[in-house]
C-alpha cells in the first residue's frame, strides 16, 4: 500500500468516528504529497464540512472539480 493510500485509509476511519480535526489532518498529509488528485481533495472538502468550515470545504470541492470536471466523487 503506497504512503499515500495508508494516509487516506487512517483519515478516513476517523471520519467513520466522528473524529474530523484528526482526519483532516492525514488528508491534507496525503495532498502534500499530491496535489493533483481530485480525491484527495474531496476528503479534505467533506472533512472541513463536518467541521462546519463550509467556506473552506467549497473551495476544496471546487479545486477537486478543476482537477476533473468530471468527478463523480466530488461533493
């Protein structure tokens, strides 16, 4: 499993236990080393929304929509 797979796989079992901060932290660990995958930047999007950060949570949606307009996976 790359690095970068173990990262969203650890951010997204504290998402499942309501522990957002926690997992926002190893989703944007995981855009460090790549900024041009669209998913990753949905993770950090819903992340930030769980938090109540919408602002911020929109702008990670729309940056996950640049990179693929056609994302299925985007928010």
């Amino acid at each position: 499993m790359s690095q970068i797979q173990d990262l969203v796989k650890k951010g997204r079992s504290f998402m499942d236990d309501g522990k957002f901060d926690e997992a926002l932290g190893f989703f944007e660990q995981a855009l460090f080393l790549n900024q041009n995958d669209p998913d990753l930047w949905n993770y950090k999007g819903v992340a930030l929304r769980s938090l109540g950060r919408y602002e911020e949570a929109m702008e990670c949606f729309n940056k996950s929509l640049e990179i693929d307009p056609r994302d299925k996976h985007a928010s």
